[in-house]
C-alpha cells in the first residue's frame, strides 16, 4: 500500500460567496490500482447498494418530486464514499454544453463554477464521460490531462480525485453524468464502479419518470381545457373518467356518471341498428366517427360529432379502454338549418321559393307545374297598405297547403305562388278546385273582406317547365 502527502485549501463560504483559504496537512492513502481491481464486492457493499436502489425507486413510486430523490440519491451515495461529494450533470440539447442538475454538499458557488461545462478531452472527469461516452476514474485532478481546463476549479475546491459515469438515454447516448469527487487522490475498487452504474441507471429512469410526468401532466391539463367532451371507459364500457367540457355540455357532475354504461346518454333517436353498426366498426377498426343525438341531464337533446377510438395493451394488444371526444353540433345544425331554410324558402310565408324549385326539378326527367298570381293585388296593397297585403299573402299560403294536393308549394314573386307536382296530374281539375274554393270563400283581415280571384298558367314537360307555364299564364 502506497501512503501519500500533501497539502489541500480547505474553504468556507461566507458573504458574498467569496472564500477564506486555510493551509492543512491531511494523509492520504492510497491502494494501488493492482490491488483495488482484486477486492470483490462483499455482500455488505452489495447490500448497500441494493438499499440506495430500494430507497430511490419507493419514492419514485410514492411520486416524491424528482429533485428530492436525485438529492437523496446523491447523499446515499455519499455515505458510501466518506470524504467525498456526488453531484449529477445534465447535458443541453440546444447548446451541448453540461450544468449541476443536482448536488447537496456542494456550495452554489461550486454550482456556477460547473455552469456551462463543454465536454471535451480537457473538460474534467464529467466532460470526458459525456465526450467519449464512457466511465472515466481520475486519480489525481490536479495533474490529469482530463482536468486541463478545469485545473482552478480542482484546486478551488480541493478536489483530489473524480469519478464519473455517463448517464445514458434509452439509444445508449449520453444525456449527463453522475460523479463522485473525493478530497483524496484515489482509485475506485469494483464497489465503486458498481456504486457509480447503479446511481447513473437510477439517474436515468428518474428523468424519464420526470420526462413521462411533465407529458402526463401537460396532457392531462389539455384534456381538461379542451372544448371537446371526453369520455373514457374501461373494457367493459364504464365511464371512468371525463372532462370539464363533458360536466358543462351533459350538465352531469362527475360523480354521479362514473362506473355507468354511457348508453344512460341515448335518447331514443336512433334504432338498434345503428348502435349495432357502430359497435361493430368499433370491433373491425378500432375507430368510430359520426354524428350522433344523445340527451343531456334535463332529457334536452343534443346533436354530437363523436370520434370513438379504442385503447389498445401494449404487451397483448387486448382493448382496454375507450376514448370518445365529441363535440356538441347542437347549436350549428340549428344554424346549419336556419341559412338553409332561409336559402330555399320565402321569408315572408316560409313557402319554399323559386332557388328550391331549380335544385328539385333539375334532375327530374318531367313534371308539371301551376302557376297562380292574385289578380289586382297591386291595389290592395294601394288601397289597404303592405301591412294588410303581406298578411293576405299569408292567408293565401296557409290556405294553398290545405286545399291543394300538390307536397311542394311556392311563392315565386310578390303575388305569383307555385304548385308542383313531379308526375303529370289533371291539370284543369286541380285550378277548378282552387278557383271553386276561393269562390265560396273570403278572407277577413282586420275587418275588410277580401274576395280573391287568380290567374292561372299550367304546363306539364321535361324542359323549360316554368317558362312554359309563365306562357301558358300570360
């Protein structure tokens, strides 16, 4: 055994973070590296390691903060290694270079001292690790080629000896380093070695555990802030979990749909065939869209445009949950509805207008249309005004859909209505039975009795329908 001298600054922080330098004498020994490669790892020293292993990975599991845990780690790691500190690194993505992550024995001084640190053959026993991606055991700090520009820092701080391992992601690259610096020039035996791999796996799984955590939390708080519903159930289809958008579009609290089949939505609007038909694309493909009507808490129905996705077992592949996200169409239908009711009908007597009739008689091969305009409604309208005017035109509505046999009536201008039939009819037939009805009958309209008369114009043909009636009117 070889047994060396020599004398190290020991420092103390004080105000400012500016340091008060000692001289002392220490005594260091040393195994020669010979005889620390022979020393087998004893079953205490695996035991030891095996409780660092057991401490870190129950509060992991317990969801300890993960800055707690690499602190912790590093000073189990410490009592293993007397005279000595841990510290983990981590390297930069964006800027390649390595910062303290974690180290409670070390000073914030010695902190920024390492900010920034470049990997590289001068870059110390972390920066060669990361550099080279692989174990790296300095012996003595103050004269290794490895610590070149970290030489300061070694003397500031009094560190003798450093060992660092990798910290490697799950490509085998390097993300950052887990180190024990001693304040004696030494060697690591195979215990140390292990100490060091077993830190820097534990090093890994936390940062991904942390990495997984901040994905789950982010996705997490979108679910929660989506404007879509979410639904999730577990295999046998029993809500397990919902959103804040669900609560507010059902008016349902959480609680009280939980463990429920969400078929308690269904408003009795669809068949049985079309849950069946669902289900069954659900089973062959893994997926579902499609608009569907469900029912609210108040019963109120609500038209849906759902995406239903099934969840699959990494290991076995078997569903194990489904995911539905929906989004309530109930308002835009209406509109949906509302523009095209105003595109195809009269405004006035929501009779359908002459735009709907092209797009229903495009396509077909023959029809016949009538055509009806009042006669002298130009002087009701002088004599009476357009109050008394628009409420007859409403009156004639009414009256047309209940005398007529024709399914599709209009009202083509001011006093011109329409009926059309898609087959070819007893023309003359149908203009007596209106013109006898409104012979026998008068419209009453805030006291003044109207007795109304029609000219008419009919035409039964394939093309050019509703100018061969305006010609057969005229």
């Amino acid at each position: 055994m070889a047994i060396y001298y020599f004398n190290f600054k020991r420092f103390t922080i004080v105000k400012e973070q500016e340091f008060i330098m000692t001289e002392s004498q220490v005594t260091c020994q040393i195994l020669e590296n010979s005889e620390l490669n022979e020393v087998p790892i004893s079953e205490e020293e695996y035991n030891s390691i095996l409780n660092i292993q057991q401490h870190t990975l129950e509060m992991i599991a317990q969801g300890k903060d993960s800055d707690n845990i690499l602190a912790h780690l590093c000073k189990l790691a410490e009592e293993l290694l007397p005279n000595s500190v841990a510290s983990i690194m981590l390297l930069n993505d964006t800027t390649g270079l390595m910062s303290v992550l974690s180290a409670p024995s070390i000073p914030q001084v010695g902190h920024d001292a390492l900010q920034d640190l470049k990997p590289g053959e001068g870059g110390g026993s972390c920066g060669n690790a990361v550099f080279h991606n692989e174990a790296q055991y300095v012996q003595d700090t103050f004269h290794d080629s490895r610590w070149t520009d970290l030489r300061k820092i070694a003397y500031d701080f009094n560190l003798c000896s450093c060992w660092s391992m990798p910290v490697k992601n799950e490509n085998k690259q390097p993300i950052g380093t887990f180190a024990l610096s001693s304040f004696e020039h030494r060697s690591p035996a195979p215990f140390h070695k292990k100490l060091l791999e077993t830190a820097a796996s534990i090093v890994n799984i936390v940062l991904r555990n942390k990495e997984k955590n901040r994905k789950m939390k982010l996705f997490s708080t979108a679910i929660q802030n989506a404007t879509e519903g979410i639904v999730i159930t577990d295999t046998h289809n029993h809500i397990i979990e919902v959103n804040a958008a669900f609560e507010k579009i059902y008016h349902y609290k959480e609680y009280e749909i939980l463990g429920k089949n969400p078929n308690i939505f269904a408003s009795g609007t669809h068949s049985q065939s079309f849950y069946q038909e669902m289900w069954s694309e659900l089973n062959a493909n893994h997926t579902w869209s499609g608009e569907i009507i469900n029912q609210r808490a108040d019963n109120s129905k609500i038209e849906q445009w759902m995406s239903i996705s099934a969840i699959k077992n990494k290991q076995n592949s078997e569903v194990e949950n489904f995911l539905a996200v929906f989004t309530d169409i109930t308002q835009l239908k209406k509109t949906q509805a509302e523009v095209e009711f105003m595109a195809y009908h009269d405004s006035l007597t929501a009779l359908y207008n002459k735009t709907y009739f092209e797009k229903i008689h495009k396509n077909n091969k023959h029809g016949t249309l009538i055509l009806l305009n009042i006669n002298n409604f130009s002087y009701i309208n002088t004599a009476y005004g357009f109050s008394v005017g628009d409420r007859l035109l409403v009156q004639v509505a009414s009256l047309l859909k209940t005398i007529s046999s024709s399914k599709f009536i209009f009202r083509f201008s001011s006093d011109e209505f329409a009926l059309y039939y898609k087959d070819k009819i007893d023309m003359q037939r149908e203009i007596d039975s209106i013109q006898n009805y409104f012979y026998n009958h008068s419209i009453t309209i805030e006291n003044i009795i109207l007795n109304l008369t029609f000219t008419y114009g009919a035409a039964y043909s394939n093309s050019a329908l509703m100018q061969n009636s305006a010609l057969a009117l005229k």
